[in-house]
C-alpha cells in the first residue's frame, strides 16, 4: 500500500498492510544524511506547511522542502502526510501603521511592538511586547511587528486586538473569509501539491478552522475565558465571526482537487481552558458546522485536542470529527484501553506515544509505549501511532530511531 492508501484506510476504518507512523516536524534536526539545500541554504531543520500563517521561521520552507522531507521519511519506512494552510482574507479597506515604543515608554522591561488599524467600523490598537530572547536553534522566533496572528503575542500583550466588547466591530474586518485572490494562490499551490501527492501516493491535509484558538489569540487566555463568562453575548458574536471565516476556508478546501481531508486547530479547546458547559454552549456548533460542510463535499474532517480527550472527546464525536489528534497516555493520562472503549469504534485516534518520550532516548519506555498502543488501539483499524504532538529541534535523533525500530517491530 502506498502512504496515502494505507493513512486514508485508518482514517475510514478499513484494514491496511500494517499500522501507519506518523509525525509532526515542528523544527526537527534532520542527520546530515537527510538534509539538503534549496537555492545554496541549507535545510537543517524540518517543519511544515501547517505552520503557514502562524509563525516565523528561522530558516525558509517551502511547498518543495515539503515534498522533500516526505521522500526523507519514506527513506527510513515511515508515513508522512502533506500539510496545506488555507489563507484567511482582509477587507481592502483595511489599513495599519507599526510603531516601536522604546522601553520605559509602555513597559519598564521591554519595548514594544504596536499596530494601529483603521478599519470602516473605526480604529484598533494591537500592542506586544518584544522580548527579543534566543529561543534557540530551530525554534520559531519571535516576528518583528505584530501580526493578528501569532503564539507569541498571547503572553507578551501589552493590548490584545480584542480587548473591549467595542473590538469586535474592528475584527470583523481583519479575519474575513478568503477573496477571490486568496482563493486562487491557494487552488495555485494546491495543484502543485495535488501532481506531488499523487505520483508519490500521499495524501493530504488542508488546515482550515481556527476555532477557539482564534479565541485565544484575539482576546489572550484570560481575557477569553472571562469574556465568555461577563459577556456571553459578545463572545457568542465573536465565535459567529470566527465560524464565518472559518466556513468559508473550509468550503475552500473542501472544494479544491487533491484535498484529503479538512482539519481545524483546537490546542486552546480543551478543558485547560474551558468547562464542558462552555465548550457544548459555544464550540460545539462551531464544530458541527465545519465537519458538515466538509462532509458535504466528500471530505474526511481532524481536529487537534491534546488535552481533556476524556471529557470532551465524545462531544468532538457527535459534532462529526472523523479523526481526532491526539490521544496521548504520557500528558493527558487517559488509558488507551478507556480511550479505546470510549471513542475507538467512532473516530480514528492518532497518538499512542508522545515525544517526551522519544526524547528520553530509553529504548525500554518507547519499546513498551508503542507495543501498548498497537496492541491496545490497532485492532480498532483506526488508529495511527505518532509522537505527541511534534518533534522539534531538541528530539534527538537515537530516539526517532527508536521509535521507528519498535514501530516495525510491532506494527
């Protein structure tokens, strides 16, 4: 079978040669032995299109490096998928002007970031502070403006975009659905990465829901979580917007040859942030609206919840997800067996081991993690072992070898 064959019959379900592996490169090593160069720079760690949009890189990656780390894997056994990022859209109206406020000015530490928007429905300040640390080698890096969308500003926010229930009419303007623009360099990239995955029988994702990340990223953590709570109307405008968008990607996607399947971010859903009350009062139709319209186009629908898998995952079930990442026993502690049990026969679970592990370079723990998992989960014919969530620059090669040594031994 190939790799899109084998991946597409555990997401359905179906039998397949052998359990696929996985994995996620969030700035991963790679050996000299599987590395290369595009236009004289090196490639010495790997990432993904998935992380399109949302970060800065300290090296280029490119729709071609994607197709190369595919082939590297697939040098050393293992399965790997092709990850799209589908663009959100502006309205044209809209302007802005980035200033940098030096220190002592807004923050005693730090200095800091600020862009000012002008929209149709008025003005919008978003102010972060720039911290200017190394994270270190491979690790994303810290931009240096302030884009709407970003994992960095959440704790560094001197103002987040959406600070008063007045920003929701600013917003509005900002996170729209894709133009017709937008619309075409995806179709554009997408057949470029349709003719590579089907000549190397790969398939592929598009990631196209934000959900209540964008939640987070719009209002922080805190001011999410008590914006839902003081002013429940605002929030539920504030999720109609965000689903707005988000449909619109998603029909997109869903809509484009060469897409496999259609997945949605949730890493700020779980129940680390949420009560299941909240979560079935605002996600919950957010969700269902996203899987039925990629349903509706024939297309398999992932959604990332690394935590509270226990609680909320029968909930993701209802709602239409198809396969869920991830279902981790090391972070989450939810026994494979009760995740089995409770979610096995209803959507493909990916995970069974986690990174932390791979890390530790003991041969013993990822040897018993990963014969636990493909002997627990694998009957199911819906499972796919991967490290969780990703492999990054500090996971050490002996350990990946590890991994996939006990893989093959027990796949």
């Amino acid at each position: 079978m190939t790799s899109r064959e084998r991946i597409l019959a555990a997401w359905q379900g179906k039998p397949a040669d052998h359990i696929p592996l996985t994995t996620w490169a969030f700035g991963l090593t790679a050996p000299d032995a599987l590395r290369w160069e595009i236009d004289g720079v090196p490639r010495r760690y790997w990432y993904t299109g998935r992380l399109e949009h949302l970060h800065t890189l300290p090296q280029p990656w490119t729709v071609e490096d994607d197709f190369r780390r595919v082939l590297a894997w697939r040098k050393l056994g293992v399965d790997d998928i092709i990850d799209v990022s589908v663009p959100w859209g502006r309205d044209p109206e809209v302007t802005w002007k980035d200033t940098l406020v030096p220190t002592g000015k807004m923050d005693p530490q730090y200095p800091v970031m600020i862009r000012d928007y002008q929209t149709p429905s008025g003005p919008v300040r978003h102010a972060v502070r720039k911290t200017g640390e190394d994270p270190g080698a491979g690790w994303v890096i810290q931009p240096d403006c302030v884009p709407l969308i970003e994992d960095y500003n959440i704790p560094r926010a001197v103002r987040h975009i959406v600070t008063d229930v007045a920003d929701l009419g600013p917003l509005k303007h900002l996170y729209t659905k894709p133009s017709a623009a937008d619309a075409a360099r995806f179709q554009a990239r997408m057949q470029t990465v349709r003719a590579f995955a089907e000549k190397e029988g790969v398939p592929v994702q598009a990631w196209a829901g934000f959900g209540m990340d964008a939640v987070v990223w719009f209002c922080g953590t805190e001011g999410a979580v008590l914006l839902s709570m003081d002013y429940p109307v605002a929030f539920g405008h504030l999720i109609d917007l965000i689903t707005e968008c988000d449909l619109a990607r998603v029909e997109l996607a869903a809509t484009t040859p060469g897409v496999d399947m259609v997945c949605e971010r949730g890493w700020y859903s779980s129940t680390d942030f949420w009560s299941p009350t909240l979560f079935d009062e605002f996600l919950f139709p957010h969700i269902q609206t996203l899987a039925r319209a990629a349903h509706r186009h024939g297309k398999l629908f992932g959604y990332v919840m690394t935590t509270g898998v226990e609680t909320l995952g029968p909930r993701l079930a209802d709602a239409g997800v198809d396969v869920l990442y991830f279902v981790d026993p090391i972070q989450d502690r939810i026994p494979l067996v009760h995740a089995r049990d409770l979610l096995g026969s209803r959507m493909t679970l990916v995970g069974g081991t986690n990174a932390l592990s791979v890390q530790t370079c003991n041969a013993d723990r990822i040897r018993h993690e990963v014969q636990s998992a493909i002997e627990i989960l694998g009957p199911t014919n819906r499972f796919i072992l991967h490290p969780i969530d990703a492999l990054f620059p500090d996971t050490p090669w002996a350990g990946i070898e590890m991994l996939i040594d006990a893989w093959k031994t027990y796949r």
